[in-house]
C-alpha cells in the first residue's frame, strides 16, 4: 500500500502566510490578527514537519495583509515566524518578525499596583531580558514577565 500523500494546503490568491510558527502557537496568533472574521477565510496546519525547527505550525490568510503592530505582537508568541505576503498568488514580500529589546504599549503588566494598570497615562513597557524562553521586565515596577504571563494575553 503506498502512503498517503502528504495533504498539499490550497494557495491563497490576495493575503498573508505565516510560517514558521512556533508548534501549537497557531491559535495565539489568530487571537492577535482578530481571526477567524466574516472578511478573511483562514487556513491552519499545526504540528506540521519542518527541517529547521523539527515541528511548526502555518496560518493562511485570504484577502488581508498585516499591520506592523500586528507583526511585533506575534514575534512575542513565535519568535521564528516568517511573514509571506502573497499577491495574485506570488509571493511578493517575505520577512521575518523580529523582536526588539524594547516591548511598548503591547503587553499588560501582571502587577495590579504598576503604574502602568493606574488612571496615569502611562504606556506599559517592558524590557526583554531573555529571548527563549522569552522573558520580560517591566519598565516601571521591574515585574518579571515569563513565556506563560505573555502568552496569556494572547489567549
Ligand atoms: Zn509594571
């Protein structure tokens, strides 16, 4: 008997891949992009074989490309994620999210009495202080934010 074949994922005409993503993390992303919507049709495979990271998962979505601030929330859930901007199903721009030394504004931080949770106009900002497993600490009351804390938000 031969062996299934692998089950090939229809390309998408107008919109966004993400590859890459770390395994079981697709989800997390989508809760970030606002997804699934009535607008965008997506397509997710999870736990999928990948020579560079052993196991990944991949969201496709149809007719909508990313914001930035979009990209920044997912590096902070898939650090090696790779963002695929599909046109007239050609691949016209590929990029990789990046993480920067600074998180501004994305994150809530866990401490109640942070400056940042108060009515102050305080924007909350966190500095990383390990890239994997990621780990963050806030700015204002020095909370240290672990991998879990941050995939929280996300959930
Ligand atoms: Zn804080």
């Amino acid at each position: 008997m031969k062996a299934p074949k692998e089950l090939k994922v229809k390309p998408i005409r107008n919109g966004t891949v993400i590859d890459h993503i770390t395994a079981n993390k697709a989800l997390n992303v989508l809760k970030i992009l606002g997804l699934p919507s009535k607008e965008a049709a997506v397509t997710i495979a999870m736990n999928v074989k990948s020579s560079l990271m052993g196991k990944k998962d991949i969201v496709k979505v149809e007719g909508r490309e990313l914001e930035s601030r979009e990209v920044d929330k997912i590096a902070l859930i898939a650090p090696k994620a790779t963002i695929n901007i599909v046109r007239d199903y050609e691949i016209v721009g590929k990029s990789k999210v990046t993480l920067s030394n600074h998180v501004n504004g994305i994150l809530k931080c866990p401490n109640p009495n942070c400056i940042t949770n108060t009515n102050e106009p305080v924007t909350s900002k966190f500095s990383v202080m390990d890239m994997g497993p990621l780990m963050l600490r806030c700015y204002y009351c020095e909370r240290i934010m672990s991998n879990q804390d941050i995939e929280k938000q996300f959930k």
